[in-house]
C-alpha cells in the first residue's frame, strides 16, 4: 500500500516537498516533569524513504503540485463553482459550471469538502494512480 509520501514520489513531487518542509522525527506528550507517551519515525525507516511527518504549509504544497500538474500539461480550474457532472464521449468527463461554462476533461477533482458537486453527482470517490 502507497503512503502519501510514496504516491507524491509516483508524480515526481515529494522531494520538492521534502526541500521546503521541516521533517518531525518524533513526538513526545508529557508535561514540565513527566513524559507520557513518544515514538521515534526513525523505525518506520526500514518501510520507507520518508521515516518523518513533514510539516508544510497547505498554500506551498498547493504550489507545488499545481506547478507539476502544469509542467504534464494538466489545467487547474479555480474560481468556477461546478454544478454538474456527467459522463461524455470516450471515457471523458463533463463538467458545467454555475458561469455557464462547460469543460471535458480525462479526469476531475472536486477540491471544495463534503458538498463537493464531483462527489455527489458521480456518486462515489475514486482513487487514481498516476504514472
């Protein structure tokens, strides 16, 4: 199983991550005197090149994967409020938007929460592999 490290690797995005992010080797919880629970990351090691929680900024990770969905050639559409979605020709996806625009597209994301209108018209959540 791909952790998320490892499926950003697939796109060629981790280690742009790992360059701006700070990595956490561990955690502790305790008080001024006692520690009550900690782990170390550094086990996870054996597992996988990324034995640490990275902690970046939301605003910089979206940077960074819209710069290589740019550099495949891939749009990112913002600012549209989808309304509907449906299949079209050839495997593509029709997406409407409230502006009156319609897009085809191989694949869509619906970034905007539970209400999304791509969860909730397709009807379910689907998980792709990129190569």
């Amino acid at each position: 199983m791909l952790n998320l490290a490892q499926a950003l690797d697939s796109i060629d995005c981790a280690d742009r991550l790992v360059n701006l992010g700070i990595k956490g080797k561990g955690i502790r919880l305790s008080n001024r005197t006692t520690t009550f629970m900690g782990t170390d990351f550094f086990t996870l090691a054996p597992y996988t090149r990324y034995p640490y929680v990275l902690l970046i900024s939301q605003t910089m990770t979206e940077k960074i994967l819209e710069a290589r969905l740019k550099e495949l050639g891939i749009a990112v559409v913002r600012g549209q409020k989808a309304v509907g979605l449906k299949s079209g020709e050839g495997g593509q996806l029709e997406v409407a938007f409230e502006s009156g625009n319609l897009i085809t597209a191989r694949y869509v994301v619906g970034a905007d929460g539970a209400g999304s209108v791509v969860s909730f018209d397709f009807g379910t959540v689907l998980l792709f592999r990129f190569k």
